[in-house]
C-alpha cells in the first residue's frame, strides 16, 4: 500500500494530517518494546506538550490502539506537580495481522515572549 492511500485513510482519524512530516519505515525497524508517551510540563516560562497515538489498518480497517501511556507530567510553579507513570510496549496489542502501523507525534512548546513551536511527524511501518 502506498503513503497516498494511508494518509487518505487516516485522515479521517487525524486533523490537520497535511502539516505531518512522513516518515516511512520498514516492518522491521518498529520497536515492539516501546512506549507512547504522553508530556506535560508547565512552568513559569513556557509550557511542553507531547502526544503520540498508535493506529494500524487490519483487514482494510482502520484502528486506533490504546495502549497505556508513558506518561509525565511536571509543574514547577506555584503547587509542584512531579508524577510519572509506566507504560505498556505497543507490541502487547499487536498480533501481525496488521497491514500496516503509524504513530502519530504531536509537540507543541509554548513560550511568554514566543517563539512558539510546533511538530508533528507521523511514521509509517509496512
């Protein structure tokens, strides 16, 4: 399957899906053993967000996997926030029937006097 007819598919499972970066990767270079992360830290100057989200197309069907997430959030202004918590490798939803798999990534970096920063990038494994 070509990167034109996944991106179609997924669009509608993502806005904005044109401003992503596309990286395509072979089946092999998925990492099984990782975590998807989850990223909050606010402090006086600036705020951080991380978010990634796990999708993978079964029988021409396109799913969106849960798994738990990596997940930090930090706040180090006025009442201190610190907590961390494991996650769960994407791999314990995978069973090999998938067609193909794509992690989303969103970051946005917030700053008082700018400048503000965005990414998304979206892999692709197949």
């Amino acid at each position: 399957m070509d990167t034109k007819q996944i991106r179609e598919m997924l669009s509608q499972r993502l806005e904005f899906l044109n401003e992503y970066a596309i990286e395509e990767r072979g089946r092999r270079e998925l990492d099984r053993d990782r975590n998807l992360n989850d990223i909050e830290v606010h402090g006086v100057t600036g705020q951080q967000r991380l978010n990634e989200r796990l999708f993978v197309c079964r029988g021409g069907k396109v799913e969106e996997l849960s798994p738990k997430r990596h997940t930090i959030r930090r706040k180090t202004y006025g009442e201190i926030v610190n907590s961390e918590e494991q996650g769960d490798p994407i791999g314990s939803l995978l069973d090999n029937s998938e067609d193909w798999i794509a992690i989303a990534r969103t970051a946005f970096v917030t700053q008082p006097k700018g400048p503000h920063g965005s990414e998304r990038r979206l892999e692709i494994y197949q």
